[in-house]
C-alpha cells in the first residue's frame, strides 16, 4: 500500500433497530435517531453524523492549511444547515443527491493578509475529504468564511 494511504477500521454494534454503537481506534460513540423515529436519542442520526463529520473536517484542514501557511486562526466556530431530501430514507423513491445542499458557515480572526486568507479558504474547500466527496456526488456545498482581520 502506497505510504499516503491508511485503512481504517470501524465497527458498530447494533443496539437497537435506530442505535448503533461505533467503536474506531480506541474511542465510541453512538448514533441514534430521535425519539420519533424510533430512538432513543443519545446521539446523532446517521446523516446528522456525516453532517458533523463535515464540520470536524474544516477545523481539521483548515487548521492544518494555517498551520503549513504560517497563518493564526482564532475562534475558530463552524456551523452549517443542510437541505436533506428524505424520499429516499422514507423509502418513497431513489434519490441521486439526498443532500441538496450544505450552506457552512465559517466564522474566525486571523491577522494574515485578505490575499493569503482566500489561498487557505481555497486549500480548505480542495482537500477536505468530506467536502470533496460531497461535492462529487453531487451536493452543492456553499461556504460564507466571515473573517474579522486584524
């Protein structure tokens, strides 16, 4: 296997028909559905969790494209809404693109330059994992990057 590729190993264990226990690595966490879809809502439903996946993800690039740049980001939140079409979840119909569309938003400080600050906006949204494999299938994904400069 090629030095840059890694394998990950998850597994679930099945609760319940909506909780799954996951365990990767060292750490668990549960995904559930809410109570009125039949769970018992002690975590994020499935696509809740590739949503918060989403998330983690641009802290994590985005961090690590600041890192490599020699650029300061604090307070650093991020926060999205999603358009999710549910036909294909309530089994009504196939559905190409379930989410429709992921508007994230990206609020932060930094005292780098506007100029090198939009190449780190640019780095983030090409090599986030989750973003790109979003995109491909599909969604379009919109990112407001609210900077306050120092």
């Amino acid at each position: 296997m090629q030095d840059y590729m890694r394998t990950d190993r998850l597994s679930g264990t099945c609760e319940t028909q909506a909780r799954t226990l996951v365990q990767t690595r060292d750490v668990s966490t549960v995904i559930d559905e809410p109570l009125e879809r039949g769970g018992s809502n002690q975590g994020p439903s499935p696509t809740e969790m590739l949503m918060a996946s989403l998330l983690g993800c641009i802290n994590v690039i985005a961090h690590n494209v600041a890192r490599r740049m020699d650029i300061d980001l604090r307070n650093f939140d991020v926060s999205l809404e999603c358009d999710f079409d549910r036909r294909g979840v309530q089994q009504l119909e196939t559905v190409a693109v379930p989410f429709v569309e992921v508007r994230v938003t990206v609020n932060c400080q930094t005292s780098a330059n506007s100029e090198d600050f939009e190449t780190l906006k640019a780095d983030v949204s090409r090599f986030c994992p989750i973003t790109v494999t979003l995109r491909a299938a599909g969604c379009n994904v919109q990112e407001t990057w609210n900077v306050q400069f120092d």
